[in-house]
C-alpha cells in the first residue's frame, strides 16, 4: 500500500480493543489514517487508541455497543467533530459462542445476531448517513468506504465444526447479504465490502479451541491445531494477514470494487 493512498483518511473500527479490529486499526494508523477506535469493553478501547498512537497514527477512544444506535451515532459524531467527515468505517465488533444446535436456545440466537448482524447494520447505517452527504476526497471518487468483517463461516452452513455454531454461521452469512443490499443502497457514492477470514489466532478462536474441546472431551490446543492443519497455506491467520485487505479496500485500487465479499483465510475455503 502506498503511503499517500490512505494518509490522512478518517476511519473508524469497531470492537477495536483486540485481535482483528486492533491489527486493522493500527496498520490504517501506519499509513498516516486518523482513528476513532470503538469497543464495548472501554479500557480495551483506550488502550486500542494508544497503540494506535505508537503506530503513528491520531486516535480516539470511544465506548461503542454496536448494538446501540445512539452509540453508533456518537461514533460518527466523534469523527466528524474532530476530523469533518469519516472516510472507512470498519464494522468488525461480533461474538463467538459453542453450542451445539439443538441446545442452543432464543437468547444465544439474539445475542449473536444482535451484535453480529444488528450491530452491523446499525454501524453501517449511520457511517452511511454521514458518508453519504460529505463531499468525495477527489472529483470522481467514492465519499467513503465501508468495510464489514464477516467470515468464512458465512459462506456455507455446513463444515467441520458448523453443528456447533449455527447461529454464528447464519449471522455471517447475513453479513455477506446486507453487504450487498448496502453496496446496491450507496452506489456510486461509498463502496461497501466484506472480508472474510479463516481461522485467526484471536481470543475469540482460544475460546472456540476451549469449549468445544471441552465439550469433545478433548485437550487444550487440539481443536486448534486440527483446524490449522486443514489450511492449505500451512499456518494459522494472523490478524495482521486480515488488516492488508482492509488497507485494499479503503485505497484507490478499490474504487470500482463494491458488493464483495472476499476470503482472506489461506485457501480453507475456495468459493
Ligand atoms: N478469529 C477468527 O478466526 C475470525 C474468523 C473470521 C471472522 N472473524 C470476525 O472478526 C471479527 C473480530 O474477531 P476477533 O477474532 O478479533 O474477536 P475478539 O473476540 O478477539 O475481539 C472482538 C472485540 O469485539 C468487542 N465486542 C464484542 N461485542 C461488542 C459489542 N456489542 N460492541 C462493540 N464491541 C464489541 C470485544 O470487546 C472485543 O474487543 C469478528 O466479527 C469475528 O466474527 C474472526
């Protein structure tokens, strides 16, 4: 990525205090971006804006449920109060949970799809509202980018270890389908797109390594190291393997690109 693409730009990530959404906020910051960086959980969010900083970059912490739209409004706010207007929005905030179907009860199913699916649409509809009236940083380009985390998982009901995240699989295949109800909503004025990985060493994949292994009756590590066998590339995901996409779409390169949804996951899944 060049330098010049993204310097300056206004981007704001959600459920930015670990894993996927740090690694994308601080390698915007490397590139010279001014963050607003969100997360339920504010101390996380604090200490997102600091290693933003040490990246190089301007930051904003923010306490932001996604599900909250008044929260997603004050996020924008945010950004455009101290910057004018909001170039990216990074929609990444969600939430894991093993359980297997017919365990799984109305409450696992709404917290899941509250965040995941509810909490993107909101993130989305007010970065689009602001996006949407501001003028484009050049003459014929996009007034902004929007940038949804989804998920392999998306892709396919089925799989290895779907029995035992159903509702996590349905949330992210709603992801991809509200990607492209709001690419057809927003063209030609701001690009919305999906990334899609695979298997990223995150808290959230400890926590899948550990329940499920707890349920299989199996050791700690196992369920991880099985599932990264599988990857083609030979090793797990990083988060920072995931940031180098979102960098992509946010620059110039992507400009004509809208309504995507594009694995980033070391070949697991080829579709
Ligand atoms: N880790 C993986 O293998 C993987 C693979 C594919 C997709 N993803 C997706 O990438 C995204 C980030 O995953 P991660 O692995 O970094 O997860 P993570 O659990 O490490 O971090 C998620 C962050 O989101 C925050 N969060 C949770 N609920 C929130 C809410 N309601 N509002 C705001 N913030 C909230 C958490 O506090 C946390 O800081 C998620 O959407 C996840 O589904 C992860």
């Amino acid at each position: 990525m060049t330098a010049q693409s993204l310097e300056g730009l206004v981007v704001a990530v959600t459920g930015a205090g670990q894993g996927i959404g740090l690694a994308i906020a601080t390698a915007f910051a490397a590139e010279g971006a001014r963050l607003v960086v969100s997360d339920i959980d504010e101390g996380r969010a604090h200490a997102a804006a600091d290693a933003v900083r040490q990246a190089g970059g301007q930051a904003q912490a923010l306490r932001v449920d996604v599900r909250s739209a008044a929260d997603n409004a004050a996020q924008v706010r945010a950004a455009v109060s101290a910057h004018g207007r909001l170039d990216v929005m990074v929609c990444n905030a969600g939430v894991m949970q093993v359980r297997p179907l017919l365990e799984l009860e109305a409450a696992d199913w709404d917290t899941m799809l509250g965040v995941n699916v509810t909490g993107v649409f909101l993130s989305l509809q007010a970065a689009a509202r602001q996006m949407l009236v501001q003028p484009a940083l050049a003459e014929g380009r996009p007034r902004g980018r929007i940038i949804n985390i989804a998920s392999v998982a998306g892709r396919t009901g089925a799989g290895p270890i779907a029995a035992v995240m159903p509702h996590y699989r349905a949330s992210k295949a709603a992801v991809i389908s509200l990607t492209q109800s709001a690419a057809i909503t927003f063209a030609p004025q701001v690009t919305v797109n999906a990334v899609c990985p695979g298997v990223v060493d995150t808290a959230m994949w400890a926590g899948i390594d550990r329940d499920l292994g707890a349920l299989q009756g199996r050791a700690n590590g196992e369920v991880w190291r099985q599932r990264v066998a599988g990857v083609p590339m030979g090793r797990a995901q990083t988060p920072a393997d995931v940031a180098g996409l979102a960098l992509f779409l946010a620059s110039p390169a992507a400009d004509y690109m809208t309504g995507q949804s594009i694995n980033i996951d070391g070949g697991l899944v080829m579709s």
